[in-house]
C-alpha cells in the first residue's frame, strides 16, 4: 500500500472579479495530478516558477483545500482523517526560505520543539527540550543551539534547524518546497546529503519541490515534471535523464547549466522561445503548444492526456509514441 496517494488532485484559488461589482472567478492552479509515494522513496517535482509545485505541496498536506481529485495517506482519505491535526506528525514540510520559517522570538529549542505540543501533549517540557535537542544534533548541531535565536544563525544553520523541527515528531514522510534554492552551491550539497541519510536511517518518503534538475537527479528515484500545472512527463529518475521524452522536459534539461565553462560559453539555443501563458487564459491544448518546437495545429486545440508509454514511464505529448 501506498503512503501518499494523490488521485485526479486539482487546486484553485477564489479571485475579486473585475471592476466594482465583478462577481469572484475560480482560478485553477493545478489541474489532474495523480501520484503514489512508497516508503523510503523520493519523487522529484520538477519545473518552472509558477507551474503549481509549491501548490501542490501544499494541497498533499491538506494544508490548503483542494478543488478536485482525493488525497489518500496510508489508504485513508485525508479529508475524512478524524483529528488530522494530530496525525500531521507523520507528515511535515520544509520550506523554502529557512530564516522566515523561523520565529526570531524565540529559541532554536523552543521552535523545534514546539510541535511536539499538538503531537504528543503529554510530554514535559524537559522531555520535549531533550527531543529537540536531539534532532539538533541528528541534523549536525550540537546540543547549545538550543538556547540561540533565529538571528544568530547561517543560512544553512536555520535550514538544518527547519529540518529538524521537521522530524521532532518522528514523521513518516515530508514534502521538501525548495528546501536549498535560497542556499549557496556548497551548501546545498550538505542539506541535500543530509536529507538523504535522515531519509536511510528514519525510512522517510520525500516529495522534493525544486527547478533544479541537477539537485532532482542526486536525490529523486522518481521525477514528475509540471507545466502549468499539469503533470506532463513522469519518469524513473535513470530512465527521465538517459533520454527525457517530452519536449518540455528536454527544454528544462537543456537549459541546467554545463559545470565545465568553456562548454557552457559554447552552448547556443538553450532559452525556451515565446512567452510562458497566463494561468488566467491556459492554452485550449497542450500547456506548451505555445512554446514548443512541435507544436502542430492538433496541439493547439486538443490537450494530450497523459499516458503509459512504455513500462513507468508516463508523457503527455501527441507526438510522443514510445521509449
């Protein structure tokens, strides 16, 4: 059985209408999403700014409604979870920007270990301060981290301290929204490194957010690229970057940069043509008829649905017949 099931999982978000009395319009975000998470595996999110990641993140937690679709945790719907506030020690999220996450009144031992408040209530507060500092230390820091504050701390010191408010309450799965895209290069190694050995010892499940394939592709086993909030290529990670199948997909690859910079001053035509389309008027077909070097008349009044290409390997592209 699945520990994360999303089935047709669609969001939106209510809007003023235009002018004085324009009436509300629903704007959707994310349209159709289905996915399966296995304990101790990560799926790659991956794609544009605006294509819905964060959202959709967000929506597997029930942390905001959800306006299609179910969301299963351990076979249960989530929406029918009784008391699901208790239960979300099982699952957390980090977040993107790891100082702002952070209350900077108070202590790295009170922040950490003030989920533990709503998860296990019966604690005392020395065996919840014991709790937290230790996942200050499972993250790196040692036990006098506990008494600073928020200012007092790297960028990669605060998002180790998000980290381990994280796994304070032992969870069984967390949804990382871009945990180390506001962290330098060297550091994002660490936290990257870090994530997957808390995921060996801990046997997490991991949804990782990011618009770096390079950093997809050292932690994933499974990547799902979005565009426009539609899921339009899913993958085996080995599988996604020997030959990636969508044009979008390709387009994304091409444009992560070469590490040698004589390569890199070399390579030509890795910007996407056109202009990303609004969420307010979506394409009528495919999300990326409009930039697509494909792009035929079929894709500009049909939208392709995803499907099984070849053994897990999943595209939504007319042109696309097989691996």
């Amino acid at each position: 059985m699945s520990l994360l099931e999303a089935r047709n999982l669609g969001v939106g978000y209510t809007i003023p209408g235009a002018g004085l009395f324009g009436a509300p319009r629903h704007l959707p975000i994310v349209h159709e999403v289905s996915l399966s998470l296995q304990p101790g595996r990560t799926l790659g999110v991956v794609g544009e700014s605006g294509c819905g990641k964060s959202t959709l993140g967000r929506a597997l937690l029930q942390l905001i409604p959800s306006s299609a679709g179910q969301v299963f945790w351990q076979g249960q719907d989530m929406a029918k979870i009784p008391n699901l506030r208790r239960r979300r020690s099982e699952m957390q999220i980090i977040f993107q920007d790891p100082i702002a996450a952070l209350d900077p009144r108070m202590t790295l031992g009170k922040i950490v270990s003030r989920p533990l408040a709503t998860f296990e209530p019966e604690l005392s507060k020395a065996a919840a301060r014991a709790r937290a500092v230790e996942a200050l230390q499972q993250v790196g820091l040692s036990a006098d981290f506990a008494d600073r504050y928020p200012h007092e701390l790297s960028g990669g010191q605060a998002q180790r301290v998000g980290i381990a408010r994280a796994i304070v309450g032992r969870p069984k799965m967390i949804i990382c929204d871009e945990p180390v895209s506001a962290l330098d290069v060297s550091i994002q190694a660490q936290v990257i490194n870090l994530l997957m050995d808390l995921q060996e010892s801990m046997g997490l499940a991991l949804v990782f957010i990011s618009h770096n394939l390079a950093v997809v592709r050292h932690i994933s086993h499974e990547v799902m690229v979005m565009c426009l909030g539609r899921v339009v290529e899913k993958a085996p990670r080995s599988e996604f970057y020997a030959r990636p199948l969508h044009p979008y997909s390709k387009a994304l690859m091409d444009a992560v940069p070469e590490p040698d910079p004589r390569r890199e001053k070399g390579r030509v035509g890795t910007a996407l043509p056109g202009e990303l389309p609004s969420v307010l008027n979506p394409p009528k077909g495919c999300v990326f008829a409009t930039r697509c070097p494909l792009a035929a008349e079929m894709c500009h009044n049909s939208r392709p649905l995803l499907r099984e290409v070849a053994p897990e390997r999943h595209v939504a592209c007319h042109f696309v017949e097989g691996a």
